[in-house]
C-alpha cells in the first residue's frame, strides 16, 4: 500500500511539474530526502534496506509514469532507442545531464555525466558513494518503466558516478 502511494505521488508530482516548473526545486530536495532516507536504511541493513520498501516502491513509479512517458514521448514500443528515451524525459526533471551513444552492438547508451542523486549519495556517504542505490533502485524504476512498454525490455548498467566512474552508461535492450 505505501509503495503504490510513493509511486501515485511521484508520478502525479512529476507530471504536475510539466505545467508548473516552479516544482522542480521541490522535487529536487525531495529527491534528496529520499536518498538520505534509503542511504541511512543501507548503513544499517544493507539491499535488504531496499528490498523492504525503495525497489518495489520505484519499479511500481515506473510502471505508473510509463503510460504517461510513452505518449508524451511518442515511443515505439518495439524499439529500445525509444523506449530509452524516457532519459530525455526524466533527466531534466530530476537534474541529470547526458547524451545518447551506441555500443559496439548497436544498442542505445545514455551516457550521464552530473547527477543531483550521485552528488547527494556521495554527500551523505561522506564521499564512499552508494552504488547500490543506483544498481538497485535506479535500475527498478528503469526497469519497470521499460517493461510496462515492453515486457523483453532490459536495461544494463555499465558503470555509476555513484561508484567513482566519470559516467553512468545505461545500455537499452528489447531482446
């Protein structure tokens, strides 16, 4: 129940802040509160801390916001270049900069270089990072957005700012 709350909340939050942009230093700080929320649950539980309630509360934001994504962004179901595109969608709401590459495969890359979510991670990991965070329950809402579009979606991590990399790589996979 408080999962499918979270995830009606942030959805509902993030498309609000569509036509009122003057939410966006809100949503940023309650970003904030929630990496300060899981990091302190990590200290003292680990994943485990994550799989209690910030993995299946971000899978569940995923699923919720994919609909909404998906239209908004005129995505092709059936191609994982535009199913990644949620990036572009996202990023600039939650204070990510990135670019689009292609691996030796073919496959989108979202290459990011600044993460407001990294910066507060290593902030309050006093600069050890938190790569499981991202590893975890990043990738949950990564992935639930991307299956509610497409159930052979995946998406890989490649490396993290969160675990000192110049860059976080996302590579977009439909299978």
């Amino acid at each position: 129940m408080r999962a499918k709350l979270f995830s009606h909340l942030m959805h509902q939050t993030v498309k609000l802040s569509e036509k009122a942009p003057f939410l966006l230093p809100l949503i940023k700080q309650g970003n904030k509160v929630i990496v300060r929320l899981a990091y302190n649950g990590y200290k003292k539980d680990g994943v485990k801390s994550f799989e209690k309630f910030w993995i299946p509360a971000f899978y569940q934001y995923g699923q919720v916001r994919a609909q909404h994504i998906a239209k908004k962004m005129n995505i092709d179901v059936n191609s994982a270049a535009s199913i990644g595109t949620y990036h572009d969608y996202e990023d600039p709401i939650f204070g990510v900069v990135g670019h689009w590459e292609q691996d030796n495969e073919g496959n989108p890359v979202r290459v990011e270089t600044e993460c407001v979510v990294c910066d507060e991670l290593n902030k309050v990991s006093k600069g050890a990072g938190c790569p499981d965070f991202c590893r975890h329950v990043v990738n949950a809402m990564e992935m639930g957005t991307g299956k509610a579009m497409n159930d052979t979606y995946i998406v890989e991590i490649g490396s993290l700012l969160s675990d000192g990399d110049d860059t976080c790589r996302f590579t977009h996979k439909v299978l």
